[in-house]
C-alpha cells in the first residue's frame, strides 16, 4: 500500500530537491529525520543527497505526482549540468539509477564524478542577496547554481559566496535535511578567492549556471580540433602543439586558479588538457570543458557544444564552370571524411553533371561555399567543353579561364583525352587512369625523396631514449601510465612514438625493451590502486572502498584482474583493523 503526502510543499525556481525536503521536514513536526525520509521514500535508509539524489520514483508516487521524475531531475537536481556531455546511453544509465534507486555512490560513478580530480563542495553554500531578497518574499532556499564544483560567486548578484557549516556529502551525514531558513546567514563568512580570478570566475558561474538552465546535451563527446587548429595549435600534419598549448593555457588562468579548481596541468604526463584535446572518449567534468572553451573561443552556448554540419546546410552549390547550372545550389548530398594529416572535415560533393570536388572545412563564412580544394574528377560536362574549346583558335590561359581551372591542368587533361580512346564509359575511364598517374607520379616523387635510414645506430639511440624516459615516468609522484605516447612525451622526442610504432621491426633492441615495459589497462589500474592504497594507509592508517576508488580515478566496474586486486586490498585492511 502507498501511502500518499497531502502537503509536499511546493518547489522554487532552480531549488534543489534536497531543499524542499528539508522544507517539508520543518512542516511536517516530525522529531526525527528518519521519519521524513519514510514518510517521503517508504524507506528510512534512503540518504539526503544534495546533487544527484535517487528512489525518485518513490518519491513522485507518494507526493501525488505532483511532480514527475523527469521534472525533479532537470528542474531540481544537478544532473543537466553533468548531462551536458554526455551520450544518450550514459544518460539514459543516470536517470534510471536516479528514478528507481541504487546503491550509495553508484549514481556518481555512472557519471565518472569518483574518478575526477574536481571537487564537490564541501559544505551548502549561499547568497547573501539571494537570501534576504527571499527572506521578504517567501522564504529562503538552497539554490542549484551555488552549489556547482567551481563556482565560487553569485551568478546573479555576482557577489560571492558563503559557505554554510551544512555538509554536502552523506557519509556523516546521511540522514540530515537542513532548511536554509534554519541558519542565520549573517554567521557565516565568504569564500575566499583571490581577487584577479573574479573575471573568470564570473563567466565559470554564468556559464555553469547556463548549462544547468538550458538542458543542452551534446549525444557526443565535443571536439576542440577545429578551435585549436583556428588558434594555431594543431600542426599541418594534425598534431596537437602540446608545450605551447600548456604554457598558454597556464599563463591564461595562472597555476593558482587552476589549482584552486583543481584543473592543474602543471605536470609532464598526460592531463585532462591532453585528454580533452584529443576528441577522447571518457568523461571529462563540465568544469573544465568551460576552461576549454573560455580559452579558446571566449563564449560558450548551443553552438559550441552541439554538433553542427561542418559544411552547412544543403544543397550546395556545383562549381562545374563548363555547366549551364554553374553556382546553382543543385547538389543535395555532402560526403564526409576527416584529413589525416590535420583531422579536420573534409567534404566531398558530387553534381550530376559528372563533376566532383572537395574541400577541407568547416565553413567558416557564406563564400567558402563557392571555394574548392581539389577536384577530383571533371565528368563528361567538363569533358566536352574541354573538346569544343580545343577545336577553336584560343589560348592555353583563355581556355583555363572558361573552365575555371589553370593552364597545367588544361594541358594535361587535353593529352589524357588524346592518349586512351574514347568508349561508352569513357569519362570514367578518363577520370580513373588519370587519379592513377597522378598518386603514381606523386608515389614515385616520394621514394625518391626518402633518405636512407641507419637502423642499427637508430635502435641504439631510441633504446638509451626509452630507457631514460621509463625510468622518469616511473619516478612520477603520480603513476602515469607507460605508452608509446608517453615515452614520446616525457624523452621530449617528437617522432619517437612514430618511428617505433611504424618500423618495429627494424628496432629489435627498443622493440624487445618497449615491450616488457608498455602497460596495459588492466596493469595501469592496479599500478594505480597500490599507490592509491599506499597513499590513504599513510594517511589515515585505513583503506576504505570509494576513497580507494575515487584516488586511483576508477569506476565501477572494475575489470577482473583489478577488482581481484581491489577486494584483496580491502579484506587485507579489514584484517589489519
């Protein structure tokens, strides 16, 4: 049997869920919490969670439905704001475990919160103007907004924050609802920031109070790559200027702020900056998609963060010069691929007259439209304004210019017309032998090119490389984990990861060496969670599970190998204690 609440009370703008809780407990008389929790939840062991909390559906069915599960997620939690980037499965994996209910921390995992480095609030935090604002209208209540990781001022008032002495985490706390209301705000000071972060600051509140407000989800992870290549710092070959990219994006926010965030990158091994510049496919916090997209755009709304064609809208326009319906938006399809030397879109349109052609975006304006890269074939149109105008007394450049090419290409499509006979499919024929000749001349250019390599001295040189960068990585206060990419990094050798994964064959030293030191994630893992639980025994002399988890930056669930090695851990300490 259900029993129903008569008197929910009803929720504020942008008020936490936790906050009408607390507010009906004050309504309600009841002496203790537990009470509430049973009254609202059926269950006296559901905990008072600030930011996510779950058993949601327990809860909309015993207020009536006075307000659905989706209402209270999006209106009344902070879930929008760490949905902002995800993918509609990950999504779809929160809101159940939010709506039916799970076990302690479960919810938070899903959303790869146990394994950031970005804290949560300590303690409820608060307005000063909010609250006396609120005070005279109805009552005051804990805002949402000032509770985001990171945000230190008002969006608002702009003024900053205090901090409540109302604990945000429930594993001392788990059954204590307190009503803003039932604090004097004048007791409690400021947090403290330093006074030349308040300009960002300020957008890090707007922002997050932004994403929180307009329910955007991005369906996938966002890419940097078009921003960084715009700002300079992704090379011809598309490979991230990591050095310049760390040391500008330090200078910009300065090590304190960052610190005070905790987004630092102040290491050698690999950061969430690398990470979050390589299109990568774990979660990275909101927080410091913000800092991203502060430093290299300034701005952040739908159309940073949605995924919008890189080409625009169709139809496009064909460029065919020797058409009649030349600068005619006629071409309805837009193939994409990506470069490879520079990772960026490339588009690929196809007119009906024969003609094709491609360019690498995105379009950054109406008139790159009518911009072409490459053509990569001409079609029987072209072909057969190429023959007319041959039969005619005209010069080589006249002949260029009707047809929208140079006098070269002219040339030599006018001798591939002359040397392969002309039959039903001939255009094709044409288009095809010519796109062989040329990546064959282009082949042949390179081989010749191409310098003779030592590889006996070069092994020699890599294996002392990669012996001196192992032994740095492993010396890091911070297990980082042994790659290819790594060893690159830290031995400061560019081309190192390359040339060994590219022609291991010809390095036997560096190959044998590289491979009893490269680790897999299963090794990484535990590598991590013997520092982690070295750290936490030499700091509080005990091992306890989540905080086990939460330094070594995992998530439930654990592979075999590391949950073998977490759960021989946790007995060991049991044992111990």
């Amino acid at each position: 049997m259900i029993i129903v609440v008569a008197h929910f009370p009803s929720l504020y703008p942008d008020e936490l869920l936790y906050s009408g809780i607390a507010r009906y407990h004050q309504m309600s008389g009841n002496l203790a919490q537990k009470h509430t929790i049973r009254e609202l939840f059926g269950d006296r062991l559901v905990c008072a969670t600030v930011d996510l909390p779950s058993h949601l559906e327990l809860l909309a069915s015993r207020v009536h439905n006075l307000y659905s599960c989706e209402q209270l997620i999006q209106n009344h939690t902070l879930f929008p704001y760490y949905a902002c980037f995800l993918n509609g499965d990950e999504i779809a994996q929160a809101e159940m475990l939010m709506k039916r209910g799970t076990a302690q921390g479960m919810v938070h995992s899903s959303l790869g919160l146990l394994a950031t480095k970005v804290k949560s609030p300590k303690f409820l935090r608060f307005c000063r103007e909010c609250y006396k604002a609120e005070a005279k209208e109805c009552e005051p209540y804990w805002h949402r907004f000032h509770q985001l990781p990171g945000v230190s001022i008002c969006p608002v008032h702009k003024q900053p924050l205090n901090v409540s002495n109302i604990h945000c985490a429930t594993h001392n706390h788990k059954f204590e609802f307190v009503a803003l209301s039932k604090i004097k705000e004048e007791y409690f000071s400021e947090v403290n920031v330093d006074a030349r972060w308040s300009e960002n600051l300020a957008y890090i509140a707007e922002q997050s109070a932004s994403i929180l407000t307009s329910h955007w989800q991005t369906k996938t992870i966002p890419s940097y790559k078009n921003l960084l290549y715009e700002q300079g710092y992704i090379t011809a070959k598309g490979r991230v200027k990591f050095k310049e990219l760390l040391i500008q994006f330090r200078q910009f926010y300065s090590d304190e702020l960052l610190q005070h965030l905790n987004c630092e990158v102040t290491t050698v091994s690999e950061t969430w900056l690398h990470k979050l510049s390589r299109n990568p496919e774990e979660i990275i916090h909101p927080l410091r998609h913000l800092l991203m997209v502060r430093f290299l755009d300034g701005t952040f709304n739908s159309s940073v963060i949605a995924s919008h064609p890189p080409f625009g809208d169709g139809p496009w326009p064909c460029l065919n010069k020797a058409a009649d319906h030349y600068h005619l938006a006629i071409i309805k399809n837009c193939a994409i691929s990506r470069c490879s030397k520079t990772g960026l879109p490339v588009g690929t349109f196809q007119c009906s007259c024969g003609f094709v052609y491609s360019r690498r975006g995105p379009d950054r304006s109406n008139e790159d439209k009518y911009r072409i890269g490459r053509v990569k074939q001409f079609g029987q149109v072209w072909h057969s304004k190429l023959k007319g105008l041959n039969t005619v007394n005209l010069s080589l450049r006249k002949k260029a210019g009707l047809l929208g090419v140079d006098p070269r290409t002219v040339k030599n499509q006018t001798s591939i017309l002359l040397n392969f006979k002309e039959n039903p499919q001939s255009n094709e024929a044409i288009a095809s032998k010519s796109s062989m000749i040329t990546n064959a001349m282009k082949n042949a250019s390179l081989r010749i090119q191409k310098a003779r390599v030592n590889w006996r001295v070069l092994d020699k040189v890599l294996l002392n490389v990669a012996e001196r960068a192992i032994e740095e990585i492993k010396s890091m206060p911070e297990p980082t984990r042994i790659s290819l990419a790594s060893i690159a990094r830290t031995s400061a050798v560019g081309e190192l990861s390359l040339k060994i994964s590219k022609n291991l064959d010809k390095l036997p030293k560096t190959k044998a060496y590289v491979a009893t030191c490269i680790e897999t994630t299963e090794t990484y893992q535990v590598r991590r969670l013997l520092w982690a639980a070295n750290r936490l025994f030499e700091g509080e002399g005990k091992i306890v599970g989540w905080r086990l988890l939460k330094l070594a930056g995992l998530n439930h669930p654990l592979r075999k190998q590391v949950l073998n090695v977490f759960n021989d851990l946790i007995h060991q300490n049991d044992l111990d204690s």
